[in-house]
C-alpha cells in the first residue's frame, strides 16, 4: 500500500505536464510526443471539418429553392466535390485515429510513446501536405468537379485541378498508412508486462483492425491515383476508352480502397464507442471476445465487397450477385457490436453525461445508417435508389451519425485527460441534443425524397421535393451550429474549465491511471494492469477526489470488491 | 490480479539506456522486433502498391493476348536477363553485408553495401539503355506510340541516352569533388563516404556500357530483320506502312502478307470472327498499352531503386562510422529486407513483360 | 555489452545470422533458375510456357525469402502478414478478372483516338 505522499506524487495534477514542459512553437512543431501529435491533429481535422462543413451549408441553403439558389451550376459540382473530399481524406478517415488514438493508444497500453514517433510526425506533415493540395485545387482557381470518388473517364476530361486534387489524397495516404503501420507495431510489440491481447480495451481492437485495413488497401489508393495522373498527363490507355483503357476498371481499383476505406472510418468510432458504453454504465462490457473478433472480420469482410458500388456501372451480373451477397455478411458482426453494447448496458448503472449521451445518440444513428445499407446492398431496391438522395442519407448516417457523433463522445470522454480540465456537462449535453435533433432533421428527409427518386448531385430539382430539401437545409443549420457549440464547450474548458483529477469517470484502463493532463513520459510510475472493464478495480480518493486503482489506495478507506475477479 | 509491488511503483529517475536505444523502447530486442515487424508491414504496402499494375497487367494479358504476343519483339530478354542477374547478385552482396552487420564487422558490412549500391546503379545503366533505344524507336505509352524503325541505326548514342545520364553525370562530378573537399579538411569517413557514391554513379555508366554492347552485339539481327519485314512481327509491319504512307517510300514494306491480315477491317466485317491477329484495326497503337504498363511497372521499379540506393547509401554512412553491433543492426537487416522485395519484384516482372511466346 | 569482440557468444537472441555457404549457394540456385526460365522460353511449350515461368520465378521469390530475408528464421506472425498480402493481391486480381470480361466487347468497340488509319491494300 503506497504512502499519501506517492499517491499525491503520481495522481495530482501536476506542474508540468506535456503541455508546458517545454514552449515555444518549436517545441510543438518539432515534438515526437505523441500527445502532442494528436493534439494537433485534433486542431488539423477540426480546421478541415469547419472548412467541409461551411461548404455543406452553402450548398444546403443553395438547394432551399428547387430551382437553386445562389451557385452556378459548375460552382454547385465543385461545392460538393470539395466537400467530400476534404471531409473524407482529411477529417473523417484520420479524425479518430490520428487524433485521439494517437493520444489514447499508448497510455492504454503503459507505453511511452508510438514505436514510430519520427513517422507520426512525418504522418501529420504529410496530412498538411495532403490538405493543402487539396485546398490548392481550389485556390488554383481550378476547382475540381470530379466528385470525390474521381470517376474516369470524366475525370480525364474535366478542366479542373484533377491533378492537385489527386496528388493531394495520394499524399493523405500515405499519412493514413503511417498512422495505421505505427499503430500495428506499436499495439503488438510494446504492450505493458502482462496485458495480453485480451487484456486490451476494445478501442484498440478497433484500432488495429482499422490499421490492418490502412495498411492493406490504401497502398491500392496511392497507385490507384498515381495511374489516373498519368493517364490525364500522359494518356496511357489503362482506364480512358479512347485509348483502348477500360473505365469501370477505375472503379475496380478505387473500391478495392474505399469500401474498406469506409471501415477505416467507422471501426475506430465503434471502437470509442464500446469504451463510453462501459464506462457509462460502470458495467463489464457484455461480449468482449465477440466485439473483440468482430472488429477483426468487419475489416476482412470489408475487402470483399466493393462490388456494390458498381451496381449500375456495367458490372457483369455474375460479380454484381457474388458482391451482392457478401455485403449482407458484413451486416453480421456489425450487429454483434450492437446487441453487445445494448446488452452491456442493461441493468447498468447508467450516467447520462455528455460522452454518454453521444454513445447513445451513436447507437441510434448507426443503426439506421447500418439497416438502410441492407436496401443498398440488394440489388433489386439499389437499382431503384442508386445515386438518389437515399444513398447520400444512408452514408451520412454512417459518416457523421457514426463517425463524428463518436469523436465527439470520445473527445468528451478524453478531453479532461488532455487538458486535466472539466466542461460544462449541461452545456454539453445541450450541443449533443442540437447534434442529434438537427441531424436527423437534415437527412432522414433525404431518406424519403431519395426514395421518391430525389437523384444526388444535382444543382437543381423538381418542386415536389422542396419542402423535404427546406427541413433539410433547417436541420443542417441546426447541426451546423451543434457542432460549433460542442467545440466551443470543450475549448472554454480546456483554458477555463474547472480542475480535474487523474480520473474523474471511474474507468479502468491504463491511460486513466497517469495524471490530468499527463506527464510527458504518460505515467511517473509503472501503471497497476487491471481487466480494462473491471470498474471495481477503482476506488474513490476523497483526498485527490478522484479515482485510483484500489492497491494504491489508503487500505483504511479501501471498500470491498463487489465482485470476485476475474482472471 | 497479481500482487503490486507498491513501494517501487515509481519509475527510477534515469533509466539507463544504451544510446542506441530510443527513449521509448525498453531493451534492444522490443526495438528490433518493432522495426522488424514495421518493415515486413511497409514491405506489405509495397507489395499492395505495386499490386495495381499487376492487375492491369493480368488484365489486359487475358482480354488482349494479341497486343503481348506483338509487344514483346521491341523486347530484348538479354538485357533482361542481364539485369536479373545484377539484381539477384546484389542480392547476396546484400545479405553478406546484414551477415556483417549482425557479427558487428562494419568494415566488411560497408563493402558489401557498396557493392549492392554499384549493382543497383548498373540495374539503372541497362535500363536507360533499354528506354532509350525504345524510345528511338517511337516506342511510348500508348497515346505516343508511333514505330518508326529508320532511326535503328547499329551503333548510335541516342539523345534519350544524354538526357537521361545528365544527372548521372553531375552527380558524378559533385561526388568526386565533394570526395577531394572532404580528404582536404580531412574528414576521412566523410571523404570515404562521397568516395564511395562516386563509386555507385560510376555503376550507372558500366550498366550503360554494358548494355550498349549487348545492343550492338544484336543490331546486326534486328537490321536483318527490317529489311525483310515480312519476318518482322504484324504490328511492325502495319506501323512501318503507316509511317510510309505519311512520308514517301520509307523501307519497302513487303504489302501482301500484311493486307491479307488487315484488309477485311477496311471493309468493316465482324472483327470478331477475324484471325486474332487482327482483331481490330488499332491493333498496331493498342500495342502502346502493352508499353504503357511497361513503362509504369519498370519505372515504378526503377524509383524503388533509386529510392533503395538512398536507403543503401544511409547504411554504407553509418558503416563508415561503425554504429553495427551484435546488439543493433536493425536498419541494416530493414534495409535489406526492402532491398530484396525490390529484388522480388523484379524476379516477377522479367518473365510477365520479357519471356512473352 | 560495449566490448566489440564478434564471437557469436555475445549474439542477443534475436541475431541469427545465416551461414555465408548457405547464402552464396542460395544465389547460384538463383542465377541457375534464371538460366532455366530462358532456355524454357525459347523451346516451343505453348500453353504451358507461362505456367511454368511462373513456376520458376515463385521457385526464386521463396528462396530469396527464405535465406536472403532471413524468413525461415523470423517470426511466424511477421511471415503470416507478409504472406497473407499476397492473398489480397489474388483477390483484388480475381474478382476484377471475374468482371471485366464481360464488357470487353464494348471497350473494343469504343471510339478510338485518334483515329486509326485505314489500312489500304494497294501501296
Ligand atoms: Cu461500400
């Protein structure tokens, strides 16, 4: 049993801190720490996410009137491509991992730092290389009108800054499998003594299942890209018709990438999200091994199935029922991860603060976004709802209803850790009702004029749809602002917030045993291993009013285990 | 859970680490294993990156064997044989060089290092040769393609050639100077160090030597070849007419055996039914789609080379100034690893573009 | 651990170096393979010239792992990974394989640029 002296040492906010320990922008430009790495990542992805984001109002308000608003039709194109794009490559597909996987992932396992950490710096360089290409598409005056997905033989064709753009992604990946390669090694080889896989949090069997996904088809990306530049430049005859090439095989490659590229995406906010539901209901996670694997076979059943984005290309009838058929699988451990986080919190003991009501808001979203894929992956109903607003309702539902709505929790969740400061809880969970209400006002119209036939990408429309496009650009403003008041609730915390300790919401796993805001080498002391959802392990400190492991504790205050442990 | 030594829970002060040892690995082995399973992943990167071109490759094999069986007469298996060789070869230098490195020899380790650097450069001179003379040749991708075979003179250096060893060249010239700069402030590792990649640019000239001979070693059949172009391959012989047609009377091509294969096109009859040598009238251009994925799967390969001899030159640096030890040569064995998937690679595509029948 | 003596003794456990024999024989079986696929190449096979190159260049792509990338003294998991790219390599090729024939006819059959020149018979 360790003296008060040592408790106060290793779990009281301390005087420095990763934060400040060394200053001036050097220290941040230059750092291999992780934590600030992810730090400005977070800042990175946030930037690109306002950036898209604006763009996704202007083009909502744009279509309020069904014969348009404001834009020129080659505007609307090159709105919506810049939209995509930058939301895609440069905040969706880094946010969670690259921003709070790169703080969490070593603290949860007692580590240091990443194996790699002159890569993950050369990662977030390379993500501001990306962007900035990306961005220079614009600047250019060019634009780029291709739709994200790059399409030839338009894509050949097309005026606009296809190049930049291209070049601009093909860079990105390579900050993605940097990231994804750092967090495989890392995870395998540098885990605490004693912390089997099983032992793990399942925020980092999600990781490295995202990370086996980066490594495997974003390389596909990057050549993928590579072969569209030199056939703009040079006319090589491998996907232009005209020169012999075959188009759809474009398509072939760029699937192979991104339909996985999807789980890169969701698996890591799946991965937040097993952590906030077991927290919050301070309850074991119901399911471990099987949220554990399915994580695991989401991202190898994922390169299986990019066939059904070809439904409608002129793919052979044959691949399109074999694709057809494998994509419904895909929903099987998708759903494993469902019941189990509903299981778990069942007969918890339920706090509804803000990363929990996120979780929630999670659940509900996911599984709307997850079902109306199922109408996408039969071929009979995609016939129907290919390329209409249903398409672009059932990923958003997926994207932002997943993805964003995960960061958000997650960052909740985290950020007293970065920042060793509390937010207004009420505040907060005010801006994850306006997230909610407002997207589910923006895109569950979108739902019904799709299936009415509403196609996507288009600048101007029938007056029978005007009245879903109005609630859509209502909820979209609604979210609009939800989203900049739940960042603006975690900024005025992270400089005014009320101090907090090293862990404030009773959870298990490592990185909440090092102190609020973390020491730059993460923890002082050699981190006590518990089963990461074994809540019983941690005991209240009415001295540091914080949570610790019980061994640590004062033995005079020490209560019972509730529980018998478990091996 | 097990019982917690509570009194020693905080970390020492100053962990003592080798200073081979990065600050955030706990021994030597837990570095290894992390950069020797994070180079066998980027190793899978690769193999996934190069993996799009092999599609293309094995598609177009498959819907249009035509356009292979007429491409791979512009090829010479000769110079492809000779640089598997050289590849294979340095291969093994590479592998004696990890075998020093692991028994802490960097003497030995710099040597065999620098001999994978000289075989690399040599890879390099062969193909400048090989592009250059294709290239003569109007041999480009495919919306460039356009054969003309009168500029295939026996003996000439082509100007592609110049202009690809300009770099070469300059290298050369900074090498050997730098190398003299460096003995005079007498910085011997430094000195040794530019010695040695003067060294490695001078392999690019022996490759390009070497493979000027094997060409005019088989000039005189290839010329025997176009004067008699109803030896020549189709594809030949219907660029060569084209050509004619726009400039007047070039080479006498022999007329008859090449209409009776293309003349049922001009009047627009079912191709498909057609021999299969003709099975459409851009057969000749399409060939340029064979060369289109040449030129992106060779240079594709040839910037891993280049990108190998980089990563080969870091070595050979750290060698000069002895950093391998029983206890850490890892980037030694990395670099090898990367070194012979460029070998890999290579071991693909010399039968997939050169031993096409 | 800082003394520079190279008996094998002071080798941590994850330093195997590969005998030097085994190396320099691993290349000749090399350069002999390559030397077969060529002479393969100029005898009259047929179908079975390419199968059988492939043979022989997967012959050289496991001995260059095995000895010269030191696999066949590594880590399982780390041979696992490497080699289960290869299984994403055959499925990428094969399911695209699988489609593109279908639509060959059309891609053929699109307008070409530029224009082929029509072969004329007479010179
Ligand atoms: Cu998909």
């Amino acid at each position: 049993m360790a003296s008060a002296e040592i408790r106060n040492k290793i779990f009281d906010t301390p005087e420095t801190n990763y934060l400040n320990h060394t200053r001036g922008w050097k220290s941040w430009a230059f750092t291999l720490d992780h934590k600030r790495i992810g730090v400005m990542y977070l800042i990175g992805v946030t930037i690109a996410l306002f950036l898209a984001g604006a763009f996704a109002l202007v083009l909502r308000w744009h279509l309020f009137w069904f014969e348009g608003g404001f834009l020129s039709n080659e505007m609307y194109n090159q709105m919506f491509t810049l939209h995509g794009a930058i939301m895609v490559f440069s905040f969706i597909i880094p946010s969670v991992p690259a921003a709070l996987g790169n703080f969490v992932l070593p603290m949860m396992i007692g580590a240091k730092d990443v194996a790699f950490p002159r890569m993950n710096l050369m990662s977030f360089y390379l993500w501001i290389a990306g962007t900035c290409c990306l961005a220079a598409a614009i600047l250019s005056g060019y634009g780029l009108d291709t739709g994200w997905t790059f399409y030839t033989p338009y894509s050949i064709e097309t005026s606009t800054g296809v190049i930049f753009a291209t070049f601009g992604a093909f860079i990105l990946g390579f900050s993605s499998i940097f990231t994804g390669l750092n967090f495989l090694v890392t995870v395998n080889t540098m885990r605490a003594p004693g912390q089997s896989w099983f032992k793990l949090p399942l925020f980092l069997w999600s990781l490295y299942a995202t990370s086996i996904i980066q490594i495997l088809a974003t390389p596909v990306l990057g050549i993928t890209l590579l072969m569209l530049i030199a056939e703009r430049t040079m006319h090589i005859g491998i996907f232009d018709p005209k020169y012999g090439g075959d188009p759809v095989l474009f398509q072939h490659f760029f699937w192979f990438y991104s339909h996985p590229a999807v789980y890169i995406m969701i698996l890591p906010a799946m991965g937040v999200i097993s952590e906030l539901i077991s927290v919050y209901s301070q309850k074991r996670i119901f399911g471990y091994s099987f949220i554990a694997f399915s994580s695991v076979a989401i991202a190898l059943l994922g390169f299986l199935v990019w066939g059904h984005h070809m439904f409608t290309s002129g793919q052979s009838p044959m691949v399109t029922l074999i694709f057809s058929a494998i994509t419904f699988t895909v929903a099987i451990p998708s759903a494993v991860k469902v019941f189990n986080w509903l299981a778990t919190l069942y007969k918890g003991s339920i706090l509804l603060n803000t990363p929990m009501c996120y979780a929630l808001s999670f659940i509900f979203l996911f599984g709307i976004g997850g079902l109306t894929g199922l109408f996408l992956g039969a071929l009979s109903t995609d016939i129907h709802l290919h390329d209409t607003y249903f398409v672009v309702a059932h990923f958003h539902f997926v994207m932002v209803g997943g993805t964003l709505t995960a960061l958000l929790g997650g960052l909740f969740h985290w950020w007293p850790k970065m920042f060793g400061r509390m937010y207004n809880d009420m505040l907060g969970r005010i801006s994850c009702f306006l997230v909610f209400a407002g997207f589910n006002l923006t895109f569950f119209p979108q739902f019904v004029m799709g299936s009415r036939g509403m196609p996507r990408r288009y600048a101007s429309y029938d007056p029978e749809f005007q009245i879903f496009h109005q609630w859509s650009t209502f909820g979209a403003s609604i979210l609009g602002f939800g989203i900049l008041m739940s960042f603006g609730v975690l900024l005025y915390a992270a400089f005014y917030g009320k101090r907090c300790g090293a862990n404030p919401f009773k959870a298990a796993s490592l990185e909440w045993q090092s102190s609020s805001p973390p020491d730059f080498h993460n923890f002082i002391h050699k981190p006590i291993l518990h089963d990461p959802y074994d809540f019983d392990s941690q005991v209240y400190d009415k001295d540091l009013d914080t949570y610790i492991p019980r061994e640590l504790a004062d033995p005079k205050t020490v209560p019972p285990r509730r529980e018998p442990v478990h091996h | 859970m097990a019982v917690v030594d509570t009194d020693n829970i905080l970390e020492e002060e100053h962990h003592h680490h080798e200073p081979f040892i990065a600050h955030h690995f706990d021994d030597a082995e837990q570095q290894f294993d992390s950069g020797k399973l994070g180079i066998w992943l980027f190793l899978v990167t690769e193999i996934l990156f190069f993996s799009g071109l092999f599609v293309a490759y094995t598609l177009y094999r498959i819907h249009h064997p035509e356009i292979f069986e007429q491409a791979h007469h512009f090829l010479d298996k000769r110079l492809g044989a000779l640089n598997t060789i050289v590849l294979l070869f340095s291969s093994l230098t590479m592998a004696l060089g990890v075998h020093a490195a692991q028994n802490g020899d960097n003497k030995k380790c710099g040597l065999y290092v620098l001999i994978t650097m000289v075989c690399a450069a040599m890879f390099l001179g062969v193909k400048a040769i090989e592009y250059s003379h294709k290239w003569d040749l109007g041999i480009f991708v495919r919306s460039e393609f356009s054969y003309h075979p009168h500029t295939a003179e026996p003996f000439h250096v082509s100007p592609y050639l110049i202009k690809l060893s300009v770099i070469p060249v300059l290298l050369l010239v900074g090498f050997i100077a730098a190398s003299f700069f460096a003995r005079a402030s007498s910085k011997v590792a430094l000195s040794k160090f530019m010695g040695g990649l003067a060294i490695t640019v001078g392999g690019y000239f022996v490759g390009v030597l070497i493979g000027m001979t094997f060409m005019a070693l088989t000039a005189e059949n290839e010329h025997a070849q176009l004067e008699s172009p109803s030896q020549a391959p189709l594809v030949l012989r219907a660029l060569t007419l084209d050509d004619d047609k726009h400039d007047d009377g070039h080479a006498d091509a022999d007329g008859d055996a090449h209409a009776d294969g293309d003349h049922s096109h001009a009047d627009g009859e079912d191709h498909a039914h057609g021999d299969s040598h003709a099975k459409s009238p851009d057969l000749g251009r399409d060939v340029g789609i064979f060369f289109s994925i040449y030129y992106c799967m060779t240079g594709l390969h040839a910037i891993h080379i280049i990108a190998g001899i980089v990563a080969l030159a870091w070595i050979y640096w750290r060698c000069l100034v002895v950093h391998w030890r029983p206890d850490y040569f890892g980037p030694v064995d990395y670099v090898g690893l990367y070194w012979h998937l460029v070998d890999l690679i290579w071991i693909y595509l010399f039968p997939l573009l050169y031993l096409i029948d | 651990m800082a003394d520079h003596s190279h008996s094998h003794d002071d080798h941590p456990p994850f330093n195997h170096p590969a005998p030097i024999p085994l190396l320099i024989g691993v290349f000749l079986a090399l350069v002999f393979l390559t030397i077969l696929t060529l002479v393969t190449s100029d005898i009259e096979l047929a179908q079975f010239a390419f199968p059988i190159a492939m043979v022989i260049a997967t012959a050289k792509a496991a001995l260059v792992c095995a000895f010269f990338m030191h696999m066949f003294w590594d880590k399982s998991f780390n041979v696992l990974f490497f080699l289960s790219s290869l299984l994403f390599v055959t499925l990428f090729i094969g399911m695209t394989l699988l489609d593109t024939g279908q639509y060959q006819d059309d891609i053929d059959s699109f307008p070409r640029e530029p224009e082929a020149t029509p072969v004329v018979a007479e010179q």
